[in-house]
C-alpha cells in the first residue's frame, strides 16, 4: 500500500502520494489537496491488482516519438504497405498528434479529430485508414504498457460508399485490348487469367508453360517513391494460373526467342512495366477510346472472375486463380464445367433430372425441382421440407400440418 503525506514548502501546503510500481521502484505525486493524492493512490492500487497500472513517465513519450518507432518496427509489412502508413502518419496524423503525450490522447479527442478530418474534404476511405494507423500505433503502447487502453477503440468512423464494379463482356476486352495497340496483349493477360497488375508485371518468360498452358505467379513487383520495388505476390505463395487457349499463339510469339529470366513485358524503354507509366501512356486513353470510362486495371481482374464463373468455372478453383487463401491448388478445374452429381436438378426446363416430372406436382424442397405426383421423390432426396421434423411450432413452415390442428 502506498502513503499520503503531508509537506509544507514556502508557506504552502501540498500533499505527496507515494507508492512503488510493480517493479519495485519508488513514485509520488503531488496535489494541492489531501483527497486527490487518497483518490489518485486509490486508483494506482485498483490499477495494480487488476493488472492495468501503467507507469506515468512512460507514457510521456509524444504520439510522434511513438509513431516514428512503430513505423521502424513494421519489418513484416511490405515496401509499399509501408510506404502508405508513412504518408498517412506525415498527412494525417501528425498535424494533430506528433506533440501530444500519449497519457493525453483520450477517445473523445480522437472522435474530434476523425470529425475534423470528415470536415475537411477528407474522403472516408482515408479518414479510415488513417485513424487505423493511430489505433495500431497506441495498441503497440499498450502492449509496451504505456498505456492502460486504447483510445482509439470504438470511434465512430465514415461510411465508404461502394464503388461501381465494372465487369466487362468478351468483345469489351476486345475492344479494349485493341485500343492499347502495342499493349493490347497485356489488357487480355489481365481480363483473361486475373493476375494483379503487380504479378504481370514481374512475370518471367521462364514461368510461362505454354505445353501446359500455366502461368507460375512467385514474384511482384510494384512503384515505391519513383523506384521499382521486387517481393513476393500479396499472399507471399506462388501458384499456377491456367492460360486461356485463346492467348497461348499470342504468348509464344511475345516470348519467342527471349532469355528464361527476362521479363515478359517491359516498359518502351525496358525495365519494369509499372502501373503508373502504364497508365498514363497506354491505358487511361485505351479506357476512353473504347467508351469504357472509369474503368481501372484493377477492374480487369473482377472481369476475370466473371468470366471464368460464366464459363462453368469452379468458384473456389476462381478464387486459387486469383490468389485467395485458400488450401491446395488445382487449375485444372478452372475452364471446365461443375460436374453435377446424379440426381440434382440441373435441365433447362427446372425439372429432375432424373427420373419423370410433372409440372404440377410438388417441388424437391432440396434442389427446387418437380417431384412425381406420387411414390418417392424422383431426384433421390427422401424428406421433408425444411423444419418439417422440428417440434418448435414457431420456426415449422406456415404451409406444414401442425399436430393438433394449429396453423
């Protein structure tokens, strides 16, 4: 337990609390009045039995110290996630925060501040991010104990209205990919096998298997303060992409002749196609010449998914193509057809495809097709519809027989 006493200094009375940190170090704190140093010594020994006691001259350190040994320690963060929260912290939270103490920060003031921002034209998808880089920030001085809590925690945030997904037809990519002429090829890589840009970029004549029609993603490569940054795709794993038929003549004569390690696409002037230069040069003009205004290369990659979705595809084997976390690999599944199991509906006309159907006759509660009139179902399911077994009156179907008469 700690002790409050009392001092008299030039004619003036203060009272001095004491205590030792779970350390074992000494600490006091002055007050001008004796039932502050009882309150605050109270809070400390509440603080220490509950394991939340937080050490007064550690977290005096200013929010811009703090930011600045966070940003240091973020070694498993990739150059240009990295890149990103540095820009926020030098845009966004600096301003505000680089000399407040960290004991200073309170969850009303950050409130304040994301208000300020919302304010002040900030779009809501920055204002997110940004307050995401303060809260990770004070959640490394808590587990530093510098902090009891995080005050970021729990503040309101704006919404992010959804933008419009573009999902571009097969004669849009065509058109497109003819649009950007010399370029074209790379429209069709992207709409086609749905690599990020990044991928694409670092792809190698030596990971393409045109016998096999596999594509092997392992490597990365994106623009960081104007220089071309190497790593590892976004989920750190290589996988194989298959290759459409329709672009392996096309893909053997890009690669006909060139070294194993060269890359398939570069700039005019060589080196790495990045986005920017891309951009600005071949596809923003593309986009319009083709009327497919605000399209970006990024939407070529939800074209993808829809393509190979309305070609039959798998959509888990859609989601390794793309490079979800997701066990195993198998892009052999990708352009062919759903197999279906004997028994499923699957015609045209909605019936069972299996056995005679009736269009008048009660419907398969499991694959929503006709059943026969009588006898079992025709697609093989024996049951009853749903909650037909269950004895809560409450969630039975209202079109069931109760027991007793109810409805």
């Amino acid at each position: 337990m700690g002790s409050v006493e009392k001092r008299l200094r030039g004619g003036k009375v203060t009272w001095v609390a004491r205590w030792r940190d779970p350390a074992g170090r000494q600490r006091k704190r002055s007050f001008a009045k004796k039932y502050e140093a009882e309150r605050y010594l109270n809070g400390v020994e509440h603080d220490r039995l509950t394991g939340q006691y937080v050490d007064p001259a550690r977290s005096r350190i200013t929010v811009g110290e703090w930011a600045a040994q966070w940003l240091d320690a973020q070694v498993q963060r990739k150059p240009s996630t990295r890149a990103r929260y540095a820009g926020l912290i030098r845009g966004q939270v600096l301003p505000r925060w680089e000399n407040v103490p960290l004991a200073k920060v309170g969850h009303a003031d950050v409130a304040r501040w994301v208000a300020e921002l919302g304010a002040g034209g900030l779009a809501p998808a920055t204002i997110r991010q940004a307050h995401r880089v303060l809260s990770l920030v004070l959640a490394l001085a808590v587990r530093d104990g510098r902090l009891a809590r995080n005050p970021a925690e729990g503040v309101p945030l704006p919404r992010v209205a959804r933008g419009e997904q573009h999902f571009l037809t097969r004669g849009d990519v065509t058109s497109l990919a003819g649009a950007a002429g010399e370029y074209g090829l790379v429209v069709e890589v992207l709409a086609l096998t749905g690599l990020r840009y990044g991928e694409l970029a670092a792809l190698r004549v030596g990971r393409v298997d045109l016998l096999r029609r596999r594509l092997t993603v392992a490597e990365s490569v994106t623009e960081v303060a104007g220089r071309a940054v190497w790593g590892t795709p976004k989920t750190h794993q290589r996988r194989t992409v298959p290759i459409p038929r329709a672009l392996v003549d096309r893909l053997a004569e890009q690669i006909a002749g060139m070294n194993p390690e060269a890359l398939v696409f570069t700039a005019p002037k060589g080196g790495a196609l990045l986005l920017r230069s891309f951009r600005r040069r071949t596809f923003d003009a593309a986009v319009r010449a083709a009327g497919l205004d605000g399209l970006t290369p990024h939407d070529l990659r939800h074209t993808a998914a829809s393509l190979a979705v309305a070609s039959g595809a798998n959509v888990k084997a859609v989601q390794r193509m793309l490079g979800a976390r997701l066990r195993g690999d198998d892009p052999r599944r990708v352009r062919r057809p759903v197999r279906r199991r004997p028994g499923v509906a699957g015609r045209a006309d909605g019936r069972c495809s299996r056995g005679r159907c009736a269009p008048s006759a009660p419907r398969c509660f499991r694959h929503g097709a006709h059943a026969a009139r009588k006898g079992p179902l025709t697609c093989g399911y024996v049951g009853g519809p749903p909650g037909a077994r269950t004895q809560n009156l409450r969630i039975k179907r209202p079109d069931d027989p109760v027991p007793g008469g109810a409805t």
